[in-house]
C-alpha cells in the first residue's frame, strides 16, 4: 500500500523532502505504461525517479524517519485475514533519493545474497560438462559449445495455464532453438517419457545425467545448481509466475549487463523467453517498469545500469585512503 521511500541524509527535511516530491507527483499521476520501453536513467532526478517508482500504483509513501531509524527491530507485518503477505521482490517496493544508494542496494544483494561457493562450483563444472558434450556433437557449427535451457515447473504448481503437454511447449519454442541442439531442462518433473516430444527434436540432458560432476555435493543443493545451469544457456525458456525461473531471469539480467548483451542499455534480454504461449513470450524483450502481478516475473530495474557510478565510488575511496594517510 505505500512505497518505502529512503531519504539521502538524516533530518525532517530530508523527509519532508520526500512527501513534497510526492505531492508534486500526485498533480499529474503517471501510469506505468508511460515508462514501458522507456525507462528514466538510473542517476535521474529524484522527482523522474520516483514518477517510475510509484508507476500508478502506489499513493502513499512510508519514509524510513527517524522513529524507523532508532528503532531495534522492524517488523514487516504477515497476516492473511488482512491479505497482507510479503511475497514479491525485495526492489519492488523500496525508493532511494539519492541514486547511488538505490544501486548500491541492488548491487549488494546481487553480489552477497548469492549461492556458496560449493553450490556455484558444482554448477559451475556441469556448465563445462554441458558445454563440451555439445562442442563435440557440433564441433565446426557449435565451436564455443554453446547450449540452451528451459526451466520446466509442473509438480504442485497452482498454475494450470503453465502446465503445458512437451508437444505444445515444443511447438511455442521451435522457432527460437535449433534443431538438434543441446538442450539442458531444469525441472521438478520426474519421468523422462513426458519429454519425449521435446527429445525427438533436440539432445536433451537433465541435472541427474551428471553424477559425476555432483559427487559429494548435497542434494539440497540441487535446485540451486539447476537455477545456475540454466542460467548459462544460449536461449532460455522459463515458466510464467514461477519465482525459480524468475530468479535465473535476474541473473541473466546481471550477465548481461557485464557481458553488454544486445538490449543492455535498456536491460531487456533477447534470448530469454517463456514458454506459456505468445503472450507472455516475449516480456523481457522490452523494458516494463515495476507492475502487478509483481512476484510472476523479474523486472529490468534490478539489474538495468546495476554499475553505473561504480568507479567514481571506487576511485572516491582511494583518495579517502591517500588522505587519511
């Protein structure tokens, strides 16, 4: 119901600040779709900001004040008789005045609240097992051993419209894979006949052909690596309102902002799909703010620009040190 809004220092007015920036908002309320492939940069001003941020759907702002400051605990209220439940991402609703504390945050949580290094390495080599098993299928075409991924929920997923047979999920995808490629398939489906369809037209492999490169490595961690995998592919298809394909969204987001993959600029992603129908398709191939139904997909603004203002950060701690010396 409120967008909590983080003032850029200390101080009453710093927070009235932030509720006269609000008020100037409210005379001519925007609607998200004045944003949608037209994002405001990363180091706008805070009114352009906040004009995206709030993207006509929230009209209040909850500020981190000085009560919230001395606080000992925040408490982020979870109670279903008031529909009230935290289930979205941790960028939805969070504002920062001040531009570098905005892409500060985004970058802590991207390089920090990140998967052990076990579970990283143990992708890690299944990655390089992928890639070699498809260089060799291919060596003269396939040189650089390059394979695609899908993300495939079916198990309890309350879902139904996602829960496609494999020939119907074949048919919205063939024009994007290539014939006889190799295809890594993360998935809570068991039986490997449900994908026969899918089998037939490409050299499928799934977490459990690699015993070898799991040797050791705890089965709990098995969701994490297949996130990880799947991540790497070439082209990959993920599973509309599923937070485990949402998550291996972002972290393409966050390759392709370091590799500047084609789109980089606006952070939309060219070979990353859904595998629903034509709908939902192609939704990171353009940019759109922060919308409902906010947990059934990953948004660009947590990884668009994510390292913009890096270097003057880190070249404005050296002369920190060389003054202090």
């Amino acid at each position: 119901s409120c967008l909590a809004a983080f003032p850029s220092d200390d101080g009453p007015e710093h927070f009235e600040e932030l509720n006269g920036m609000m008020e100037e908002v409210k005379k001519n309320f925007p609607r998200w779709t004045e944003f949608k492939n037209n994002p405001v940069p990363v180091d706008a001003s805070p009114l352009e900001r906040m004009r995206e941020a709030v993207g006509g759907q929230v009209r209040k702002l909850c500020i981190y004040d000085e009560n919230m400051q001395k606080a000992p605990v925040v408490h982020f209220m979870c109670y279903h008789k008031l529909r009230v439940r935290m289930l979205t991402h941790f960028y939805s609703f969070l504002y920062f005045e001040d531009w570098k504390h905005d892409l500060w945050s985004k970058r802590f949580v991207r390089d920090h609240l990140r998967y052990s290094d076990e579970i990283q390495c143990a992708a890690a080599r299944i990655v390089a097992a992928l890639r070699e098993r498809a260089r060799k299928r291919d060596p003269k075409g396939n040189p650089h051993g390059e394979y695609d991924s899908f993300h495939i929920r079916r198990g309890d997923f309350q879902y139904k419209a996602t829960r496609l047979e494999a020939e119907e999920i074949y048919e919205n995808v063939k024009d994007e894979l290539t014939e006889g490629a190799t295809v890594f398939i993360a998935t809570d489906h068991a039986g490997k006949p449900f994908f026969k369809p899918l089998a037939n037209h490409y050299d499928i492999v799934f977490l459990k052909d690699f015993k070898k490169e799991l040797e050791g490595v705890n089965t709990n961690y098995y969701g994490m690596i297949d996130q990880l995998v799947a991540s790497r592919g070439r082209i990959f298809f993920g599973c509309y309102h599923s937070t485990f394909s949402g998550f291996i969204f972002r972290i393409r987001g966050y390759h392709s902002q370091k590799d500047k993959l084609p789109g980089f600029e606006q952070g939309t992603l060219h070979h990353s799909f859904y595998y629903s129908g034509q709908k939902d398709k192609n939704l990171y191939t353009e940019y759109t703010p922060i919308k409902p139904p906010y947990f059934s997909r990953e948004f660009p603004t947590s990884w668009r620009d994510i390292d913009k203002g890096i270097d003057e950060l880190s070249q404005g701690s050296s002369e920190f040190e060389v003054e202090s010396e």
